[in-house]
C-alpha cells in the first residue's frame, strides 16, 4: 500500500492551479496510484478495474503542466490566469472522481482478508481496526478542496474590491482547512498502510 499512500500524498498537494509545478506532482501522484493498483490488487483485484483511470489522469495532468508552461512562456499574465482556472477545475474534480473510486475500494476491503489457513478453514485477518474514521477524513477534505477551488476561481474573476477581498479571504480560510484535513487523511491513511504492510508480512 506505500504506492498508494504516496500517490493520495502528492495529489492532495494543491499549490497554485495556475503554477505548472501543481499539475507536474499531481500527474506523478497518479503514476504512483496507477502502481498502487497492481500493488494492491494482491488484496482487491477490484482495484485494478481503476487503473485505466488513475494512467489517464497521469497523462492529462502531464498534458496540463506543458500547457501551462507554454502559456506562462508565451501569453499574456491574465490568459495564463484563465488557462490556469480552465486547468484547475477539470484537474480538481476529475481528480477527486478518481480518488473516491480508489477510496470506495480501498474502505470496502479494508476491513479484512479472508485467508484459508493449514486446516483449510476460513479466517480474516484485520488490518485496520476503523476505515469509517479514514472515510469520514477524505469526506472532510474533498469538501474542503471543493470550497477552496470555488473562492479561488471567485478571486480571480472577480473586479468588485468587495468581492476580491471577501473570496480572497474564503480562499485563504478554505487553504488551511484543507492542510489540516489533508494531515488528518495522511494520518488516517498511514495507519491503515502501517496495519496493511503488517498484515500482509504474516502472509
């Protein structure tokens, strides 16, 4: 599960959605969850039903960052703004479109693995004891992601001085909220990954 782990880590990181580097850590976070697919289809063969998906995202959000660094090198400061809300809104809820399926998997068998032991007798060896705790902090940040993107696209669109200084301020709010639940999952999310690793080692 350590691929899978590190590639939720890097595409939870949202810098700048008009900073190309964004997008770059994003498509190597879905690399990382394309490997963790097959890592963990030893588990859930399930999984692997996603990795056509998780490849996909890796490529667009490669597509994106040369796109943003050609239009930072080529066009004018307020097109690169547009491109970068364009950029961010697709590569936002996609993102989060494949996560939630890569999560459903992830909480739906991370309860335990039905092993057949010497005897033949069926038995399920438990390596978390709540993914409940680690659904609810994903539900946490996806929302919080979603508020951010949304005061983000308003600060930028925006010309009222009212209305910049007010979704600046969401904006800023909704940025933390999303560090600290994104912590929160991280934590979550190891530990489930530590009793995983764990699990599999006495098979």
């Amino acid at each position: 599960m350590n691929f899978l782990f590190v590639g939720f880590a890097l595409i939870i990181v949202n810098v700048n959605i008009s900073l190309w580097v964004t997008y770059a850590v994003k498509a190597l976070g879905f690399v990382m969850l394309t490997v963790g697919a097959f890592e963990y289809s030893v588990h859930d063969k399930g999984i692997k039903d996603h990795f056509g998906n998780a490849a996909a995202m890796a490529v667009m959000n490669g597509v994106f960052t040369a796109g943003l660094i050609y239009a930072s090198l080529k066009l004018k400061g307020s097109y690169v703004n547009y491109v970068g809300i364009g950029c961010g809104v697709v590569s936002t809820l996609l993102s989060l479109h494949i996560q939630k399926k890569f999560m459903d998997r992830i909480l739906r068998s991370g309860e335990g693995k039905v092993v057949t032991d010497d005897d033949g007798h069926k038995r399920i060896i438990a390596f978390v004891a709540d993914v409940r705790k680690l659904g609810r902090a994903w539900n946490k940040l996806s929302a919080a992601v979603l508020a951010n993107l949304a005061a983000d696209i308003a600060n930028r669109l925006l010309t009222a001085d009212t209305a910049v200084t007010v979704s600046g301020l969401i904006a800023v709010i909704t940025k933390v909220i999303c560090i600290v639940f994104a912590l929160a999952f991280l934590f979550n999310f190891n530990s489930l990954r530590v009793g995983y690793e764990k699990t599999m080692e006495r098979l």
